[in-house]
C-alpha cells in the first residue's frame, strides 16, 4: 500500500537556519532519507518552498482565479512530503515517525487510493 | 429483530451473541475487509433464517454461518471485480466451498486475539475503540452500545462504521503485534477496556441496567484476552482490578440509588466468591515477577476488598502503592490519591498541604474538592470546608453522588 506523509509545520517552530541545532537537524533530513531508499520504501520525497510562493487557482463560472498564496490561513504550513510504499499502516507509521518535523509540527499519514 | 421463543430464531440469535467474535474474526483473517465481513455475516443470519427452519439447525451453527458467509464474500468480490490482491486466497476458499459443501464444516481458527488488537488500534480515536470493541469482540448489538453512550442508534451505527472503512483503507494489520510495538499495543487494549469498566463503573450517566452489563462485558474481554494470550501480568492484573472492584458494587449504592462511600458500606453485601478470584489473580500476576500500573491498581483494590472492616484497611501499605504506581502514572489525580491514603493513614494536616499543592492542577476535578472538605471536616476547619463541598457539588453531573456530597455539607451545618 501506498501512504503520503504530509508534513506540517509553522514556520517559526522547530530549529531555524543559522542555529548551532540547524545542522544536525539537516543531517537527521539526510539520514532518514538514507534509511527509506535502504528499506526500499520510499517512492518519492520532496521539500516544498515556502507558502508566500504558492499560487492557489480557482475556476468558478469558466472564470479563472488566482490567487498568491496558499488557499487557506493556517498556522501550521504543508512543507514537504514523502510517499512510502508499506504492507501495514503500522509500517508506515513506523518510517513516519523519523520524520524530525513530528517534535515541533504534525506529519499526518494518509492511505493513496488504489483503483484496482 | 424482535423477542421470540421460534427455536431457529433463538439459535441464531444464541450463535450470534456467543460466536460473534470468532465468526468475525475468521473472516476478516479470511477476506481482509472488515466491513465486508460485517455484512457478509449479516447476510448469512438471514439465509440461516430460512434454511434452518426448512432443512433444521445444523450441528455446527457456527462453521454454517461462516461458510455461507464466506460464499458471500468471493460473490460479492466478483461481482465487484475487486478481487485484486485477495483473489489466490478468495478462489481457494470457493473451491474448498465447493467440495465441502456437504461436509461437517471444519471447526474455525481462533483469531480473536488479532482482531482485538485491530479493533484497539490507536490510529483510531477512542470512542470508536471502545464501540468497535463492544459491538465485534462482546456480541453488544449497536443499540445497547447507543444506549449505553447516549447516542443515537444511528450515529453509532455511523461511528462503527467509520471506523470498520478506516480499518480497511488505510491498512491497519490484522496481526497480533510484535515484539516491538507490544508493550504500546497492549497498553491500548487493556486501556480500551478499562474505560468500558469505568463507563459502567462509574455511572456518570445513562441506564442502570447496560452500565452493570458494561462491567461484565469488560471482565469478560480480560478474560478472553489472558486466555488468548497467557502469563501477561498486566493482563491479569488489570482482570483482578475489576473483578475486586466489581465485587464491591452491591454494597455501593443505598436502597435509595445513593453512592455510599467505601467507609460506610455494608461489606457482607459484598461478593466474597469474586473478592476471592481477584485476590488469586492478583497472586498470579506477581508470581510473573513483572511490576505495572494495572497490578499497582489491584494490589490496592484488593487491600480494600479483603479489609474486613473499614478500620482494618492498611492505608499505610496503599501509601507505599500509590507511590510506586506514581513511577509508571505520573499525574497529579495518583498524587491526589496517596495524598488521601496517608490523611486515612492519620496523617492528615500532611494529605491537606499536599491537596492544596495539587488544587491549581485538579481545580476541575471533583474529587479533589470531596477529598479537601472532607478532610477540613475532620480537622475543624467547617467553614472552609462548607466551601470546598460546595465547589465539590457544583462539579458533581452524577444525582446520588450530590446527594451524599450534601448529606456530608448537611452534617456540619448544626
């Protein structure tokens, strides 16, 4: 089964660029990466830029609208995710867990639907 | 369905109350869809409905019911066209079907254990825990389940549901945990059902008469569970809490429906056969020589439930459990706890500074308040402790516990 890891986090939490905590926190980045692509279950991972570059879109009426920034105002922002491949929830789960982010932000899990 | 004395009826619905579980549990082990499995049971009831009454009860009602219901599935998997990963599995079994179909069927794998463990998983919230639980592994129709919540029946339905989908989509593992995750997993299932014990237990609300079954429904899952699953201390632990608490409940309540404090009950109404099986419980947990919360709580209650009166409780070794129970819980409401122990011990102006000290954290929690006015009672401080029964009262949801709270406010009035 196929689960997306979303990764929430608000912008002024966890360790921040130009802290003694900044490079360790990016080694942990590295290392889990590491360990998915060794247990061959990562299909895909990406960091996201930040929301102020986000373009939302909206077509209403045949009209289309865009708008800068993200569509909804939320404290914690989508900044990256990953996709694992996994027998169980509990797997996933597992691998999510590494995720550095689930100390200062919320990763939340959720299952791809399968149309077979 | 309603009441009836229609012999295929009663066993049916007898088959069903009893066997729910492992009927359940063989075939979500066996289609790996919960709520196909639901209804895949449910159909076969019905079928069974007419069978029995024109070709008479089968011998095995339960290998019946599962094998019509797992026809049921492989029908419904192709018609779907949704076999995908389960159709090696599916076409076997059809095939087994197939030639067993005259055959005694086979008896059924017990499963349960997994199931449990599926229905208790903390990817789903705890209310849909405790429902899915009551509804797969206790046999609780959802409209006992509704009542005992104050839900309506079809908003349960719904919870039960959701979850059940949940379960399926999102991959939650129709497995007894491993090594890793068990200490975690257990922690769940044993807290699943203490809440169900609690929820009968402690009668904030709702009928009488389901919250006594909820009790019996929790004793029974500790029991299936230290069956499935032998030598887990924790288990059996928490088994001996409810049983010696359960033990007391004649004895709790006053002809008028009133709560009657642990000090003042009539301990021959008590259920001397359950005390007794709880405090053997007790001594096979910690024959196992493994420590935990559940097995702190029994060795305290059964301090409790084999005093021969009030005055011959040893609050002083419930002191030292409360303390040890604090390295595993450690929360201001266990605090509280021992702070109440050692006030009963005698050291009472000692329980009174600790209470105050704990007061900012617990100024919701009723108890507190009953235990502070209690104890400013005793040591003369009536106004103060007018106060704290007032704050007590005003928390109190639950009518005969107000009502004793105000008979004790009463008494220091003159």
């Amino acid at each position: 089964m196929k689960y997306l890891a979303l990764i929430y986090s608000a912008p002024d939490a966890g360790p921040q660029p130009d802290t003694p905590e900044f490079g360790p926190y990016m080694g942990v980045w590295q290392s889990i990466t590491d360990t998915y692509t060794k247990d061959g279950v990562l299909v895909a991972g990406e960091a996201l830029q930040p929301v102020e570059t986000a373009t939302s879109i909206r077509i209403r009426d045949g009209k289309t609208e865009l708008t800068d920034g993200p569509f909804a105002e939320t404290k914690e922002q989508l900044g990256g995710f990953y996709m694992f491949d996994c027998d169980t929830l509990d797997d996933a789960i597992k691998y999510a867990k590494m995720i550095p982010t689930t100390e200062h932000g919320t990763v939340e899990l959720r299952p791809i639907m399968s149309f077979d | 369905m309603k009441p009836t004395t229609d012999p295929v009826h009663v066993a049916i619905e007898y088959t069903l109350r009893q066997d729910r579980g492992r009927l359940i549990a063989a075939l979500v082990a066996a289609i790996g869809n919960f709520e196909l499995a639901e209804e895949c049971l449910q159909d076969a009831a019905e079928v069974a409905l007419k069978d029995w009454a024109k070709n008479g009860i089968p011998k095995s009602r339960r290998g019946w019911l599962l094998q019509v219901a797992r026809r049921r599935a492989v029908d419904q998997f192709r018609r779907q066209k949704r076999l995908g990963q389960w159709r090696p599995q599916l076409e076997q079994m059809a095939q087994e079907d197939e030639m067993d179909a005259n055959a005694m069927p086979p008896d059924i794998a017990d499963k349960r254990l997994e199931l449990i463990f599926t229905c208790c998983h903390p990817a789903l919230d705890t209310k849909s825990r405790v429902a899915l639980t009551l509804r797969t592994i206790g046999g609780l129709t959802t409209r006992e389940i509704a009542r005992a919540f104050l839900d309506k029946e079809t908003t349960m339905g719904q919870r039960l549901s959701r979850a059940r989908t949940k379960i399926t989509v999102s991959g939650i593992a129709f497995a007894v945990p491993g090594p890793d995750m068990w200490a975690e997993r257990l922690q769940s299932v044993l807290s699943v059902i203490y809440l169900i014990f609690n929820e009968g237990y402690s009668a904030s609300s709702g009928d009488a008469a389901i919250r006594a079954d909820l009790c019996e429904e929790a004793i029974y899952l500790a029991r299936l569970l230290d069956q499935l699953r032998g030598d887990e201390p924790e288990i059996i632990g928490l088994l001996s809490l409810m049983l010696t608490t359960h033990a007391r409940r004649a004895g709790r309540q006053s002809d008028a429906g009133a709560t009657i404090g642990l000090a003042d009950q009539d301990r021959e109404l008590w259920d001397g056969v359950m005390v007794k099986e709880g405090l053997e419980q007790l001594d096979r947990a910690m024959a196992l020589g493994q420590a935990g919360p559940y097995q702190i709580k029994a060795a305290i209650s059964a301090l409790h439930a084999s005093a021969k009166t009030a005055g011959h409780t040893d609050w002083r070794q419930i002191v030292l459990l409360y303390g040890r129970l604090f390295h595993f819980e450690p929360t201001a409401v266990v605090r509280l706890n021992r702070a109440v122990a050692m006030a009963e011990a005698g050291d009472v102006s000692v329980a009174l500074a600790e209470i105050g000290k704990l007061a900012p954290d617990l100024q919701g929690y009723q108890p507190l308040h009953a235990a502070r006015a209690e104890y400013l009672a005793r040591t003369g401080k009536t106004v103060a402790a007018i106060a704290a029964y007032d704050k007590a009262i005003k928390q109190t949801g639950n009518v005969s516990d107000r009502e004793f709270l105000q008979a004790r406010r009463a008494k220091l009035m003159h």
